[in-house]
C-alpha cells in the first residue's frame, strides 16, 4: 500500500518540496532535527539540514 513512504533518502540529491514534502512539517525527513540553514536566490528557496545535510528546495513564483 504505502510503498512510497519507505524509500531510502540520498544525502548527495536536492528534492523538490511538490515531489517530496516534509513527512513532519518544519522537520528533516532523514533526522527528525529543526535545525536548517536556508537561501533564497535566483527565485529558489534552498534548505538544507545541519545535522544530516538533507537538502530541499522550492522555486518561488515572481510578482509580475
């Protein structure tokens, strides 16, 4: 049934938040920590996790 939900995460890859949201809002997905560091440029969010290094980013939609 719930095949998808047991997929091993890669450190090394950055996931799109639409394709793979956080399991835990405002919580690493490998880690479970609430400790990021993130940037916005060039219109993409990037968050990465400082105790796993777990990345995840979003593209942000421009005001026109």
């Amino acid at each position: 049934m719930e095949e998808k939900e047991q997929q091993e995460i890669d450190l090394d890859k950055v996931y799109e938040y639409d394709e793979f949201p956080d399991k835990v809002s405002g919580r690493c997905d490998h880690c479970n920590s609430a400790y990021f560091k993130s940037s916005v440029k060039g219109g993409v969010f990037l968050r990465e996790c400082r105790e796993c290094g777990m990345k995840k980013k979003k593209h942000l939609v421009g005001k026109g």
